[in-house]
C-alpha cells in the first residue's frame, strides 16, 4: 500500500505520528511515533512540549540508551497495538504502525501548503511568511504547486513564530533532484548555505563525530543542497516517492538477518538516495569484517543522514545487518541495513553507519 511520506497522523490515543517511508503494510500505516502523551509513559529524559491541551514527550532516538529502552519498553506495554510485527523481516526488527481503525485525523503536506499559499499575506505571521516567501522562490524552478508539501510543527500549527524550521517535502525523486539541481546554482539575496562552523555544530550532535572524519564531513555536508536558511530561518527539504517511483514495493520481498557486518562497494545508482528507506545500488562490494565474502547489491538506510550523501563511482562503506533478499519473481540478493528502529535500543547505535571512503 502507497501512502506518502512525512504526512502527519492523530491517532484516537492521542498520539502525534509522523509517516515513515511510502510503502505500507495493509494492516496499517508505518510510523514514527512523534508527540506521545504523558498519561500512561513519561521519561523526563525526553524533550516535553504542550500540545493540543496535552504534556507530550517528543520521542528522541538519541537520548540515552538505556533510558530509551525503557521507554520503549513501556510504550509496548501500554500501546501494544502500535507494534507491528513484520511478516517479511526476521529478527527482532522493531516497526511502528497506526492501525486504521486507530487513525483520528491525517494532515497532508499538500493540502496544507495549498491552504497556507492561499492565505492573505497580511494575515501571516513571520514564520508563516517566510514559508510563503521560501515558496514562491522554490517554484522558480519549474516545479508546480502540487509538488510541494508543508510539513511537521507547520502543519500542524504549534510551530514557533521565530524559531521553528521550515520543512519542505517535495513528491517525486525526479522533482527532488531536480530542485536540487537548481539549488546549486541559484542566487537569492534571503538564501544562505549553512557554514562550516554550523556544520560542524551539527557533526558534534548524535554519534556523527564517531562515525565521520571532521574533513569529510563537511566536504559531503557543504555539497548538500537540501538544508540552508531563508531570510534566517532553516529550512529542510524531503523527497517523497511517487508509486510509480517506488524502488521496493512492501510485500514483494522478504529478509532474513545474518547479522552485523561492515562491507564496501562502489555506488552504480543513488537515485533513490533521497527518500525513505534510502537505498544506494554498489558493484565491487567487498565483506571487510562480520562474515565470509558475500556479494552486497544494495546498501540501504532508515536515517535521513545518508540521503545524496555518495555519488556514483565514489566508494561507500556501511556497517549495518546483513540481510538475504528473497523476492518474488526474482533471484536472491543481499542487502546491509542501516538504522531500523531496534538499532537505537542496541549496541548496534554506536556502531552502524554510512561513509564515503577516501580515494
């Protein structure tokens, strides 16, 4: 089933949930839970917020681990129903899902955006205003209306006036990319790339000092096109797959896991490096370290930190679960798998990853 990324549901417990990837189970939605009420679970680790006449946790995957555990834990208990169990993964891979007969309300970015370039300017607010002017620049690349979507605190109208980031989704790889392809080039007198030293703030966050080299960090980050500021707002932009555009369909393959492992492989495709999951098609993979040699096809991500972050002929490496690919109508292939959910409540946390290996 095709249901667009970074939509936003409520479900009838009052849970703020935000779509996570374009293909679904029938059962349900795949989801990250984002804004959790305090009645049942609470962890004072977790960032709070106050929405929608609720005390909230926003879930953060990179508190501390234990205490996230915990947390997770306890959301089993008391939400079991938005657990979902995947007939196609083995292992203990964790999935979120909002049953349908669970979902309150769905707030769709396109409908959103479209409502928002309606509004007249005098009735809108400085964030609101710098969304609409951020807008209208975008559609100076050809791209129409109805490609763009308005997303998260936006959408749902608990944004900060002066603080909070613009989130851009954008419907098409092809539209993505090219968007991006205008980004490179385009000049604005509101429009700036973040800086090294932002970069570098950013790097210092999560475990992205352990995982990437300061130099190639910011060689792969500066050449990134889909965050900078506006008028002095950040803003953020995503891709989301069309159905026709669809790289794995749900349901058509199954995975069994082999374990963690780090291998290598020069990218051939990173078309759709954009979306979630993310993938990166490699030739030339090589096994360095968690198994005897298996030809690797595909390295694939569930965080957004990955997205365009390799071009073809540039060598990745990636540590994440190894996985057998059984599809349908087709011969076997292996795949490494980078960021699951159950990757945050493990060990696996410190030591998956994705990053360019230096000529």
């Amino acid at each position: 089933m095709h249901f667009y990324e970074s939509s936003i549901i409520t479900t009838k417990d009052g849970l703020h949930c935000q779509v996570y990837g374009n293909e679904h189970p029938v059962e349900g939605i795949l989801i990250k839970p984002k804004y959790i009420p305090t009645d049942k679970i609470v962890n004072d680790d977790l960032p709070c917020r106050f929405i929608s006449g609720k005390k909230m946790n926003r879930l953060n995957l990179w508190v501390g681990k234990e205490s996230l555990k915990h947390y997770i834990t306890e959301f089993k208990r008391q939400y079991p129903q938005y657990i979902y169990k995947s007939p196609l993964h083995s292992g203990e891979r964790l999935f979120f899902i909002a049953p349908i007969d669970k979902i309150e309300r769905v707030y769709f970015p396109r409908r959103g955006l479209s409502e928002l370039m309606k509004m007249p300017e005098k009735s809108l607010d400085p964030h609101l205003k710098a969304c609409y002017e951020f807008v209208n620049f975008l559609l100076e690349s050809g791209l129409k209306l109805n490609d763009l979507g308005i997303t998260y605190s936006t959408l749902m109208g608990h944004y900060f006036s002066n603080k909070s980031d613009i989130n851009i989704v954008v419907y098409g790889k092809k539209n993505f990319w090219k968007l991006m392809d205008y980004l490179k080039t385009v000049k604005h007198p509101l429009l700036r790339w973040k800086t090294k030293e932002e970069w570098l703030e950013f790097h210092k966050r999560r475990n992205r000092f352990k995982i990437f080299e300061k130099e190639q960090f910011l060689m792969d980050m500066m050449k990134r096109k889909s965050e900078g500021f506006f008028n002095g707002t950040l803003f953020v932009i995503f891709a989301a797959e069309k159905e026709d555009e669809v790289w794995s369909k749900w349901g058509e393959e199954k995975y069994a896991a082999l374990g963690l492992v780090t291998a290598e492989g020069i990218i051939i495709d990173n078309f759709s490096s954009v979306v979630r999951p993310g993938c990166y098609e490699i030739k030339d993979s090589k096994i360095i370290k968690g198994r005897d040699n298996i030809k690797v096809n595909k390295i694939v991500f569930y965080s957004r930190d990955y997205c365009m972050l390799a071009d073809p002929g540039e060598k990745i490496q990636a540590c994440g679960v190894l996985e057998k690919v059984e599809p349908k109508n087709k011969d076997s292939y292996y795949r490494v798998v980078v960021g699951y959910f159950d990757a945050y409540i493990s060990d696996r946390r410190e030591n998956e990853y994705i990053r360019v290996v230096k000529k």
